[in-house]
C-alpha cells in the first residue's frame, strides 16, 4: 500500500544512503511511526548533509514495507560536528567526581564549547558515591560559583537519577557530552530501556575509558522528547571570536548585566586593556584569560594568512 501524502519527520539515525525518520507529533501511517528513507534522487539540498537530529519532510510513502523518500530539509536551529547532530536543545556536559579525577581546566573548556552553541548547559558530576559528602559540597560551591547548579549523581542509589530522567522528558532534545570513562554509557543504558551497550573498563594506565559507542541515534524519552546517543569522548572544536568569548563566562555577564561595571573601551578583553574595570579575583579567571591568549593567537595567524 502506497500514499502521496506529505509530513514532517525526524532523523533518528543515519547510516550509509539510508535514514530512519520518525513522523513527528507521535504520528502515524498505517501502523508505523518510523520509516527507513532515501533521499530524493532529483533533490539537491544546497550541497548540504542531512545529520541525526535534523527535520525533514518525508512523501511516497511504502505503508508495507515501512519506506518513504526525504524531499525536504528544514533550516536547523544548530549543528554539533563531533558528533555530527543538528537542533540540540540542552547539553549536560558530564564529568566523574573520581575515577577519573576531576580536571577543572577539561570541565572549563567542556563548558564554554558547549555555551558557544547558544543552548542550555547543565553540569553533571558523576560517581559522587566515591567521595564523602563534605567534598561534594564544596563541588557544588564551587560550580555554583561558576554558574551551574551541578547534579551529582551517585548511581547506587536511584533518587537523583529519577529527578535527572523527569527533567530530561521535558526538554525537545538533550545530548551528554564528556570524555570517556565518566558513565556516559552507564547512565545513557539507564536512561534507555533495553539500550545497553557495551561498558569497557577504567584502564588502570591512562585511567579513562575505552571508547565502545560507535552511532550516533535518537532516543524519544516522552511525546517531543528525544536523547542522543554518541560516540564516547566528544567536544566541540572551539573556535570562538575573542569578542564573544566575554560572554560566554557568567561571572563576567554577572558584572558587566547585574552589576553595571563598565570598562572605558567597549571591545575590552579583560586582560590587560587600559581602563579595564572588572574585578578578576574569580577563580576562572586564569582558564579565561589563557583561552583569551590561544584565542588572539589563532585570531592573528588566520588574518596573516
């Protein structure tokens, strides 16, 4: 049984020429909510790639065998390259508290990557079961310091993890990043019934883990609600313009918005700028001011080349 009619999909996964699409709003033709696609032989979507994540429009429906054509590729609100996902709504940046050691200069750049996207951040810390509960505390200090509400996660016990799945269905498209050996697998595996891929071990050596994930895909969590599961350690390339880079630290946004300080230059970089009037004694100040330098440097070379 076959049907021209048109509708509004989503790619879930992508492999080779092919794309599973779920019909979006939870529809369905037939008794199918996904269908496996190609695109369109005559369509030429600009020389652009379709990835996981983007919306398309899908028609010539096979109801039988499940198959319909991609004709359509909707304008994407974002594109992570690694991996490769379009439209992320919310990014929890994920480190363990131990096992690895918590690195804050990685935790840093992991963060102002993700803000660069311009969607929500979270912060997750992970086997918090390993460190005592004063230590904890002071890890949430410190971060709320940095303008994050962390969630601490001990896997042993259920209660903050449930709070974590309530929160995830209510957000359109949510996606952990981090690198390996955090739990990433461990929590996606408990996130998604029956998705449990393989978990490698903490190498005693390097003390990080084995990458074991290998597609990137789409999970729904609730009506609008989608996951993605990624290959292990991921993080955005961060080429950010040095002008923008300010804005992407709360402490600073919290001075120059909140509290009206105003330096005598308006593209002050904070750094040693002449009539500079912000207060540095904020602890990121250091992984500011050395991402700044790395940024002018690079900033410099391309404008020689």
């Amino acid at each position: 049984m076959k049907t021209n009619s048109k509708h509004l999909g989503l790619v879930t996964k992508k492999f080779n020429e092919f794309f599973l699409v779920d019909l979006k709003n939870q529809e369905k033709l037939g008794n199918s909510e996904r269908f496996l696609c190609k695109v369109k032989k005559s369509i030429n979507f600009k020389d652009q790639l379709i990835y996981v994540g983007d919306e398309v429009l899908i028609e010539n429906f096979d109801l039988k065998n499940k198959r319909a054509v991609i004709t359509s590729l909707k304008k994407r609100k974002n594109l992570l390259v690694r991996p490769s996902v379009a439209n992320v709504s919310n990014i929890y940046i994920t480190f363990s508290v131990e096992e690895p050691e918590l690195n804050l200069s990685q935790v840093n750049r992991f963060l102002i990557s993700a803000e660069s996207m311009g969607v929500d951040v979270s912060l997750v810390l992970t086997k918090c079961d390993l460190i005592s509960e004063k230590r904890r505390s002071f890890l949430l200090d410190k971060f709320e310091k940095w303008g994050y509400q962390a969630i601490t996660l001990n896997l042993e016990t259920s209660d903050s993890f449930r709070k974590l799945l309530d929160e995830l269905k209510k957000k359109e498209c949510s996606i952990f990043m981090g690198p390996s050996g955090v739990g990433k697998t461990t929590l996606l595996n408990m996130i998604i019934p029956g998705l449990q891929n393989r978990t490698a071990p903490i190498s005693n050596k390097i003390k990080r883990g084995k990458n074991t994930t290998r597609n990137v895909e789409l999970f729904s969590l609730s009506n609008q609600s989608y996951i993605v599961d990624t290959p292990g350690f991921n993080m955005q390339p961060l080429q950010v313009d040095i002008r923008i880079l300010p804005n992407l630290y709360s402490e600073i946004n919290k001075q120059l918005i909140d509290e009206e300080i105003k330096c005598k230059y308006r593209n002050c970089l904070h750094l040693n700028d002449e009539g500079c009037n912000l207060n540095k004694s904020f602890e990121r100040y250091f992984f500011y001011k050395e991402m700044i330098e790395s940024s002018k440097s690079h900033y410099y070379q391309n404008q020689e080349d």
